[in-house]
C-alpha cells in the first residue's frame, strides 16, 4: 500500500503536540480475539495504533491444525473497498515457538476496518477475519532530545546558509588570494540580513501552514457521542447527540445501531467511588438518538454509565454519563436479561478467587500469579452450586456462556468483553460474511446446541497498571449471576 505525501505529513505531525485524553472503548484500544478458521483456531491480539496513520501489530498464538503460514491484509470493513484487497504480509513465525507469530499493518485511514488472515496449513487454506476500529485517540508530544537535537540542526542549517550567501555576494567574483574592498563587505553584511529577515519569514510561514495541519489532524482525534442522561422518577432516557463537527467524513449517526446480543445497547451502571453495586441493563431506542430504560432498585448514590453501541458499518462506541440515583427514587425489577451485584466496597480491600453469590452458588478465577500490563491473558471462571461441585443447569446468557467487564477504579479503562473476544458482535458477522445483519433489535446469538460448561474465559489484556474491578455475568436456570473480582495489574 503506497503512503502518500499527504499521510506522511500528518503521521509526522502527531510528534508535536501533548497527549489528549483517550476515550475510544474508555482507554481499552487493542483488540483480543478468538477466532477459527476452518480447523486451525487463533487467539489474536492486535495492538492499535493512538495515532492515524498507523502501524497496527499483531500476534497470533495458534492451536488444532498445525499451520505453515499465515498472511495478513487490512482493508475496509464494509463498502466498495472492503472488496478489493491489497498485498497480504506474512507473518513471521517464532523460532522459539512454531504456534507463535507476529506481523504489523500499516492503516492509512480512520473508521471501521478488519484484518484479513489467510492460513496455510497441512488442512488447506482458510480465511478468517477480526474488526478493528481505526481511529486516531490523542497526538503524540515530541521526545525532548529531539526536539533540542531539531532545533540546533534547524539553526545551524540557517547559519550555515546566510554564511554561503554573504560569502557569495562578497567573494564570488574576486581573484583567488585578493582581499574583498570595503563596498563588497558592506554589501555582504545587507546580504547576509536579508537572507535571515527571508528565512526568518519562511520559517514563520511554515509555522503557520504547520499549525494549520495540526489543527486539522486534531479534528480527527476521536471523541465519542455526547450523552445527555434525564433521570424522571426511575425512567432514564439517554440522549445521544449525532456527532458531525464539521464534515460527513467524520460524522456518526444517532440513529443507525446494530443489535449486538439482541440489544442496541448493554449499558453498565457502577456506583463511584466504591464500586459496591454494578448493573448490566438493556435500554430500548425510543426515537432517534433517544434509549429508554424503566431503572430497578438502586442505591442512591453517583453513578457512571458506560453503554456500548454498535453502528451500521460495524464501529463500536462506549457512551460515558453520569447520573446520581436519589434516595426517594422506587425502582422496578430487574429485567429478565439483566443483572445486578452489590460486592463490599473497594475500601474494604480486595476480594479473592472466589465470589459468594446471593442464592447460594459461588463463581472461582482461576486467577494468575501475576499479572502484568500490556500482556494477552486467557482469563477462566468457573461456576460452582451450593454444594460445591460444578454447576449444571447452565444457560447462555444473551446468546453466551457468559459476559464481562473489566474496569479500572478510577474510572479511565472499561472493556466489555465476550468469551470470543473483545470485537462487537455485529462487526465481527459483518467481517466474516455475516452480510447485512439487519437493524431487528430481536436478533441474538444462536443458542448452542451441546449442554454448556460451567466454565467459560475470557480473552483481555489489561492496557496500563492499577487495580481494576472485574464483573462476570453467567447464567444457570433462570438467574443470572454476577460474580465480582478485584485485580492489581502491574
């Protein structure tokens, strides 16, 4: 793929300016995926890029069928260009681990794209993709170093070239050995502040056109819909605003969500500071821009609101609010396909492995020793009944084994995740020939037809260090549970 002019220069204009806060999926930007294809099975990461155009690396750790190689393409989720395919790259292969490799992708244009993997293997060729949105989250500060190191070449360049052109203007024409008369000095020194007065100018001309494009390219920085929350007895609406600053390229419609589990929108209400009640709710879009839920019991409290959202191209949003529940607010009963939990409160310390849940049952994390940042985990939980032994009367929960999300205490990191992975739903059927899934807020995952285990993982990689409340729903029966576990990333 060919980097035109025009992207370098707005690749290079990212170096220049201090970080901007990044809301995209709320400070979760890689992707973590399980996917098959055919009878060779990948657990990908890919790591996005914070500035567009970038460089996107991925890794594959692979499994089943042994696998020779594997090519990558990126291109365009949806649309005329998502047809036409450019150069695959091959991965490169571990040579400490055959079932390890790793590769990077240039992606040249913000939106909804997807990695392409073809895999070659002693079971045939096969094709599977993952989505990815591709947006720009903050623009990159200069290094220090570099920028002094700039700076003095910068004027020594300026120096250097006024110093050639008073040497011209008062030597160029006498004799070798002469000495230049009194007139040609003057006329050097006039020369030679010309000269400055004219790079002065050209450098503050090239500020100015600088400023320009940096302006532009901040303009491409992604910033999620605005949500304003109206809270009327216990009916919330959440008013989402379109967002078009000012062109179609960049504009996000209020009024095209796909149905992601069979809803528009899962949206997770956790009380601060504590986060000592979590909800899992299902708002239903009333009118355009306009989702509607009738809210349970609730402690009254302040609590933030993170709602995930799917578009018709397949890029996905985590809409942030706030509310504060007062405390003559009567509530109704959880919906069916909700969930609730009221874990001790983070200053009370952390909770363990295991999760003591309301009816009697208990959800274990088989958790690691350690667990650092930045590192792909496979992360197990199982659900045991009163008794102690696995749980057997397993249903899918929103057509899954299971549901969760991982969040930072201070609020700057939420993921909602599935145990295939961290990709919505809808875009990962729009990726691998799902065609147009429609906008029918009662489509769902198909129900498995092999009895479910009481164990289901989760694939996730914490972004920074810290400590993070992590919420589990499964479901057995009837009852949706929601086991609750505390983690200190380093």
């Amino acid at each position: 793929m060919k980097l035109h002019l025009r992207s370098l220069l707005l690749l290079l204009l990212c170096v220049l300016f201090a970080p901007q806060p990044a809301h995209a999926h709320v400070g979760s930007k890689d992707v973590f995926e399980q996917v098959s294809a055919g009878p060779y099975n990948l657990f990908v990461t890919i790591r996005m890029p914070t500035v567009i155009p970038g460089v996107a690396n991925v890794e594959v750790r692979s499994d089943g069928a042994a696998i020779s190689g594997i090519h990558i393409t990126p291109l365009p989720l949806t649309g005329e260009a998502s047809k036409h395919p450019p150069t695959s790259d091959l991965m490169t292969r571990s040579t400490a681990d055959p079932a390890f490799f790793t590769g990077s992708l240039w992606l040249m244009a913000s939106g909804s794209w997807q990695v392409r993997f073809q895999v070659s293997g002693a079971s045939g060729d096969q094709t599977a993709s993952v989505p990815v949105p591709a947006v720009a989250i903050s623009t990159l500060k200069m290094q220090r170093g570099l920028g002094i190191t700039l700076a003095l070449l910068g004027l020594f360049l300026v120096l250097s070239m006024a110093g050639i052109v008073a040497a011209s203007v008062r030597e160029a024409r006498l004799e070798p050995g002469a000495i230049a008369p009194p007139n040609r000095k003057r006329r050097a020194i006039l020369a030679t502040a010309a000269s400055l007065a004219f790079m002065s100018l050209a450098i503050w001309l090239g500020a100015k056109w600088w400023n320009v494009e940096a302006a532009g390219y901040s303009m491409d920085v992604y910033r999620p819909m605005k949500v304003n929350p109206v809270l009327s007895g216990n009916q919330l609406d959440l008013n989402v605003h379109a967002f078009h600053p000012d062109s179609e390229r960049r504009a996000r419609s209020n009024n095209d969500f796909l149905p992601d589990h069979g809803h528009l929108m899962h949206l997770y209400a956790i009380r601060e500071p504590e986060m000592d009640a979590a909800f899992h709710l299902h708002p239903e879009l009333v009118a355009a821009g306009d989702f509607r839920i009738s809210l349970p019991v609730m402690p009254p409290g302040e609590y933030a609101l993170y709602g995930d959202v799917v578009h018709a191209n397949g890029f996905p949003e985590t809409l942030t609010a706030k509310i504060a529940i007062p405390l003559t607010m009567s509530g109704g009963p959880l919906g069916a396909e909700d969930a609730s939990a009221h874990p001790q409160p983070l200053s009370q310390g952390q909770l363990g492995s295991s999760f003591k849940l309301p009816d009697g049952y208990t959800m274990v994390w088989g958790r690691p020793n350690a667990i650092t940042a930045s590192t792909a985990y496979d992360f197990r939980f199982r659900l045991l009944d009163a008794n102690g032994n696995p749980a057997t009367d397993m249903q899918p929960y929103l057509g899954m084994a299971g549901h969760a999300a991982f969040v930072k205490t201070d609020g700057t990191v939420f993921a909602h995740t599935h145990p295939e992975g961290s990709a919505a739903m809808p875009a990962m059927m729009l990726a691998n020939g799902g065609g147009d899934i429609g906008m029918d807020p009662n489509m769902k995952m198909d129900t498995p037809n092999e009895p479910l285990s009481n164990t289901v993982e989760f694939p996730y990689g914490f972004p920074s260090s810290g400590r993070y409340r992590i919420f589990i729903q499964m479901k057995h029966g009837t009852t949706v549970e929601t086991g609750v576990f505390d983690a200190t990333v380093l």
